[in-house]
C-alpha cells in the first residue's frame, strides 16, 4: 500500500484477469476467490476497495461468454477469442479511471465503509429467511459444522496449526484479511451445502458433492499462504536465537515429510498430503501414467480412436462440421474411457445412445440415451435417426446390436472413415 503500482495496465485488472482465468478453469473456486477479496475490501476498504472493484469488474465482462453458454447460448469459441481483447481493455479502462481520477477511488472506498455493515446484515437476513422458509433445513446444523470441522482437519489440519502460531506470535500475513476471508468462504460454503433440504433432486446431489471436493483444494491454498507468512516470520524474529528458529523451521519440515497417518492414502487423496506421499504419488504417475484404465495411460486415447477424432477434424477445418452440429455417438456405453471422447477432443456437439445410459448429478444434460436392453436401445436409435437432425453419426460396433449399422445406412447416412475401432457416417455422404 502506498507503492507505485508496478502493473502497466494496473493491479486491478491483472487481479481481474487472474480472477476471470480461475472462473473459466472452474467457476468454483472463481466464485471463491472474487467473493474473498470482495469481503477483505469491505474489511480494508481504504486499501483495497478500488482494486477489488476494477478486478471483480474485469472478471465480470470476461466471464459474460461463458455465463450465457451456461444459460444454454450457444455460441462459438471465436466468441471467446474475439470477446477476450474487448473485455480486456474494458477493465483496463476502468483501472486506468480509478488510478488517475482520485475521486472515483474514494468513492469507492466510502461507498465500501458505508456497505459494510448494512452487506453483514443482509447476508444474515437472507441466512435467517432462508431457515424460515425451510430453504435451509436448522436439524442438519449440527450435522453441518462437524462435516465442516471433519474437511478443515483433512484438507489442511496441519497448515491451519502454523498459521495459529504465526497469528499468536503476531504475524501480518497469517491474520491477513485475505486469509480470513478465504478460510470463512470455503468454511460457510461447506456449512451451507450440508443444510440443504435432502429434495432437490439432481442440483442438490451436484452441490453436495461438488462443493465440498472444491473446498478441499481451496482451504489448503488459503492455509498455505497463511501458514507461510507465519514460518517467515517465524525467521525473521531476530530476538529469538537462531537454533530456536532452525529447530521450529525443522521441526515442521519434519511432521510436513513424514507420512504420519494410522491408514495409508491413495493416489487420489482429497486433503493434506505429506511431501513423501506426494512424492510417491507423483512417481507412481510418471511410471504408469495417470489415466489408468483409458485406452492409452498417457494421451487418453489409442490410435484407432486418435484416427476418428482426426477425420471429424477435417470435417470441421472444412467447414461441414460446426460448433452447434449435431453429432450422434452410438456405442456400448459412453463412458470415456471406453468409447471415443468425442465432445472432450474435437469440442462437437455430442449426443450418445448406448446400452449404459446415465442419468445422475454428474451426467444431467439430456443427450444420454439408450436403454440397457438392445432392442429398446435400437428403438431409440431409430427414432433418433428418423428426424434428420444429425447431420454426423459415430458408430463404434464392438458389443453393439449388429442391426445397428444397418439402421444408419438406410436413414440416408453414407461411411466417410472406417477403421477397427468405428465408423463414421455424414448424411447424404
């Protein structure tokens, strides 16, 4: 505070930038991350009000492409290219104006101190509302902070113990307001979820599993940029002896190495690793490969389904195939680590009819179909194939009703690519 800003185009709108890459990567911790430094400004207005309204703005804009895909818009990824410079310079512009017109920036700053409170309030009400209308369920709240108390321990149990210390021993960056606030965000976020009422159908599933996995990575980045403040300033306390300091510095090195757990952990462990597990880990990846049980451990995919992803390249380098084609997939299951990840690697617009269709938190969508018994599956397909709406079918045979094929070619479609793994059909040839 106080310094020259060493961001060009300010440090709002790299904050904002930064905020907008997190948001397009996972919306999660996006929404996280903007709402703890919207809370540390309302802690610290005169600090960082200005620059947590330039960064949240920034983000805004650039976030508007993938907010209406969300909102079922289907737009292009030209969109996002073209629209990223226009964003861009929008926030920039804006960080310029607050940096040069000092008015502005203690506007912002009175207008964060005069919503402080009245914000803390609202929020409370909204939460006591929310109780009232049975929104929220008040007999899960016991139940909801030991689910919350139980990920704090797991996610960051030993982190969160540093950063104690360094608060108690009277380190800055450990009682940071953007450590406070982060830890509060991912707690009252865990907090929340687990008081949902139990009938909300797949969006409660979806937040009560996703949720949480998210706070887990996000509580241990808060605590570890608090429980490193602390361990600096541990060092920098001239007044204690320097073995005093070495053996403390050690001593967590130590506990932090050592596996110091009654059950071993596998590979994908949600929560605190020590540096001999991730170790491990990570060496345990470079032999076999993460993705263990796909066609390739390494790439995904193998050859054969390499060489169908290829050809649907060349149809959408040639123009046939857009963004908003429909495409059908038609095999066994669509598990991606069985059937050729289509919409993952070639980006299509992806419809599957299969003998293993999934309807679920994590498949909600409306474009799984297919029925586990073959002759309603080949129903399907033909109903599918009947409206003329795709305009590309992916067949991919192995364990497939054989009839299946036959059904595509006579609904008009003709094979442009073959190979042992599928065929792929374009309609009219």
């Amino acid at each position: 505070h106080g310094k020259p800003d060493s961001w060009r185009f300010g440090r709002g709108t790299a904050i904002g930038l930064a905020f907008a890459a997190a948001t397009l990567v996972h919306p999660g911790i996006g929404f996280f991350a903007i709402a703890t430094v919207a809370i540390a400004a309302l802690l610290r207005p005169s600090e960082l009000a200005p620059t947590a309204f330039v960064a949240t703005l920034t983000a805004g804009v650039l976030a508007i492409p993938q907010a209406a895909t969300m909102a079922g818009l289907s737009l292009p990824t030209l969109v996002l290219g073209a629209w990223l410079p226009i964003a861009g310079a929008i926030g920039a512009g804006t960080g310029a104006l607050v940096d040069r017109r000092a008015a502005f920036a203690n506007g912002l700053v009175h207008l964060a101190r005069l919503l402080r409170w009245p914000v803390v309030a609202l929020v409370a009400l909204a939460i006591a509302a929310a109780f009232a209308l049975h929104a929220l369920q008040l007999d899960r709240v016991p139940g909801a902070w030991g689910q919350a108390w139980s990920l704090i321990v797991d996610s960051s149990g030993l982190l969160l113990a540093v950063l104690v210390v360094g608060v108690l021993l009277g380190s800055r960056g450990a009682r940071s307001p953007l450590v406070i606030a982060g830890l509060l965000v991912g707690v009252a976020a865990v907090a929340l979820v687990a008081v949902l009422p139990a009938n909300l159908g797949f969006l409660g599933d979806a937040l009560r599993f996703e949720v949480p996995k998210t706070v887990f990575y996000w509580l241990a980045l808060i605590a570890a940029a608090g429980a490193a403040s602390a361990l600096a300033h541990v060092w920098s306390r001239d007044r204690l002896p320097i073995l005093a300091r070495g053996v403390a510095l050690a001593a967590f090195l130590i506990v932090a190495a050592l596996p110091l757990r009654l059950d071993p952990i596998d590979a994908y462990h949600l929560g605190e690793h020590r540096f001999s597990e991730t170790f491990a880990i990570d060496l345990r990846f470079a032999g076999s490969g993460f993705w263990v049980g796909f066609p390739n451990t390494r790439s995904v995919v193998d050859e054969p389904r390499q060489e169908i992803l290829d050809r649907l390249r060349e149809e959408i380098h040639a123009g046939r195939l857009r963004h908003d084609t429909p495409v059908l997939h038609v095999a066994r299951t669509f598990q991606q680590w069985e059937s050729t990840p289509l919409g993952v690697f070639d980006g299509v617009f992806e419809t599957s009819i299969s003998l293993e269709p999934e309807v679920s938190h994590q498949t909600v969508g409306g474009r799984l179909f297919g029925s586990k018994d073959p002759a309603a599956m080949l129903d399907q397909l033909r109903t599918s194939l009947s409206t003329g709406e795709y305009a590309y079918v992916v067949l991919e045979p192995a364990n497939v009703p054989a009839e299946a094929e036959g059904l595509i070619e006579s609904a008009g479609y003709a094979s442009i690519f073959a190979n042992r793994q599928g065929v792929v059909f374009r309609l009219g040839g």
